[in-house]
C-alpha cells in the first residue's frame, strides 16, 4: 500500500482530545453490534477438548449461537457485556487517542499527510496504550463468558470476578495475560488503522475531500478494517483465551505452554479457532464503531472547532 500522491485531502488539526471523545463512543457503538458472537468466538476457543467417545460441545460457530439462544435466550448472547461495557469506552477512547498522538508526534507540520507506515505505527502505538484497560477487563469477560457456558457459577459479575481474582492471586491475578494481549493489539491495531485510512482514501472520490466520505463508504471502510485487524490478531487472541481462562499453574511458563499443547492436541489450525465467529462479527462492530467515531468527530468539530 505505497501512498497515493493524488489523495491529499484537506484535513483538520489532529486533536487527540477529540479522538479521546470520539473513539469512546465509537467502542460502545463496537460492544452493543459485536458483543454477541464475541460471546460465541470465546466459548469456542475454550470449549474443553472431548473424551474418547465424546463429541465437541460446539461443532461449529452457528452450532455454539443455536444452542446459546435455545439455553440461555437472548440473554445469554449477552453475558460477561458490563465489563467490556464499563471498560470499552476509556479503552477506545486511549486507542484513539494514542492513534490520534501517534500521528501528531509524527507530524512536522498539521498540513502533513502521514505515509502508511507512519499510520501503521501510530496504530500500533494506540495498542500500548489500550492494554492496562484491555487485558483485566478481557480476564474478567472471558472467565464470566465461560462460566456460563459450563453452568457453574462462581461470579456473581464482573465486580465481583475482579475482587475473587485479586484475593486469590493479587494484581498479577487481574492481569494474567497482559503480555499475550500486546502481542495481540500492537500489531494489530496498527493494521487497523493504517486498513481505515488506506480505505478512506480509496474510497474518496477524485477531488473529494476524505471528511466529506458517505456513511456506506465509512461502514465499508470501517468493516474491512475490522476484518483485517483480526486476520493479525486472532492467534494470538486464541492463546490469550486459553492462558486467561485456565486454572491457576496449568500453563507455568506462560503462552509458550499453551502453544505447545494447543499445536500438539489439535494443530496448527487450532490457532484460528471461532475465525467465522471473530469474522462475522469484526465487519457489522467495527463498521459501527468507525461510523460512531465519524459522527462523534463531526459532532465535537462543530462544537469546539479550535480545540
């Protein structure tokens, strides 16, 4: 993706501030689309391996939604949706912040036009930034969207998930993971970006400014990005479900553990389990989330076009 000479839109000032705004209500616009076959994604990366004899609880990832909905009703597409709820807006508020940040810092002047690597790693910079938010609420919604899949019930929610886990194991217990949720959200969130931007100017017709893009080309744009953003992330998403979900000691030496089973019980292609999941549901999210940024942004330029 080499960079366009002929599309040099007329931009506002980078604002980070407004990014911050902007992006926390497009991350709750992402959770109310998404939540759902996030829910199923999970329950299939961590699905226990069957008996001789026995067969998988989910066969695939239209078996996993039919057999939520018929057990647990609407609701249960739901669970573990408060912690993403309360954590996303700070969350993709920080992302789209430190994207925001990551290009000013590159930025000789406000009338530069960033290359795509440039983007690529102020994308990648937003994905440090998420990850003090991003992994305990990622602990805390995969072991809540587990239990009720197991039909046990040891939190009573995500408050409550939170404390059990810091008086049994203290803050290195709320963020098990961490490491596997950078590996994960750095180079993909620069994917991610650097996808949106590349699109957007495709998109902008000739002469056009990149401002002026229409909502279906904004939610095609914001979609693709989605997609792309998990092509990079979701093996390692799967060893982070795995590691963070597991019983205290299983894995001692951490994600290498879990690669090395999951490799050796179940192969490579192990590692892109729930991919129609993460799939179907990265495009409608992601479409929503761009588009809620899209209109945040214009919103706030109206309102305080000099901040």
């Amino acid at each position: 993706m080499a960079e366009d000479p002929q599309k040099k839109p007329s931009q506002a000032p980078i604002s980070p501030v407004k990014n911050f705004f902007a992006g926390g209500f497009g991350g709750v616009c992402l959770v109310f689309v998404g939540h759902p076959l996030d829910t199923i994604k999970v329950r299939l990366q961590t699905q226990p391996k069957p008996l001789p004899g026995q067969s998988l609880i989910y066969s695939g990832t239209f078996d996993c939604f039919k057999k939520t909905l018929v057990q647990e009703g609407i609701r249960g597409l739901y669970k573990g949706m408060a912690a993403p709820i309360v954590g996303v807006t700070p969350m993709f508020a920080i992302c789209f912040f430190g994207f925001g940040l990551g290009k000013k810092l590159q930025q000789r002047t406000p009338d530069d036009v960033l290359t795509y690597p440039q983007l690529f790693a102020a994308g990648m910079l937003s994905g440090v930034f998420t990850t003090a938010i991003m992994a305990p609420g990622e602990r805390i919604k995969c072991l809540l969207q587990i239990q009720a899949a197991s039909g046990e019930t040891k939190y009573g929610g995500p408050l409550d998930c939170a404390k059990q886990l810091y008086r049994e194991a203290g803050i290195r217990g709320v963020y098990k993971g961490t490491v596997l949720t950078l590996m994960r959200d750095v180079p993909a969130s620069g994917m991610y970006f650097m996808t949106y931007e590349w699109l957007k100017n495709i998109l902008t017709p000739q002469g056009q400014s990149v401002s002026d893009l229409s909502v279906p080309r904004i939610l095609l744009a914001g979609g693709m990005a989605g997609i792309f953003n998990w092509a990079v992330g979701i093996p390692p998403d799967v060893l982070k479900s795995r590691f963070q979900t597991a019983p205290p000691g299983k894995y001692p030496n951490g994600f290498r553990d879990v690669l090395r089973e999951l490799v050796r019980e179940e192969g490579v292609m192990s590692l892109y389990k729930g991919f129609t999941a993460v799939m179907i549901r990265a495009f409608p999210a992601n479409a929503a989330c761009f588009l809620g940024f899209e209109v945040a942004m214009k919103f706030l330029n109206w309102l305080a076009p000099s901040l």
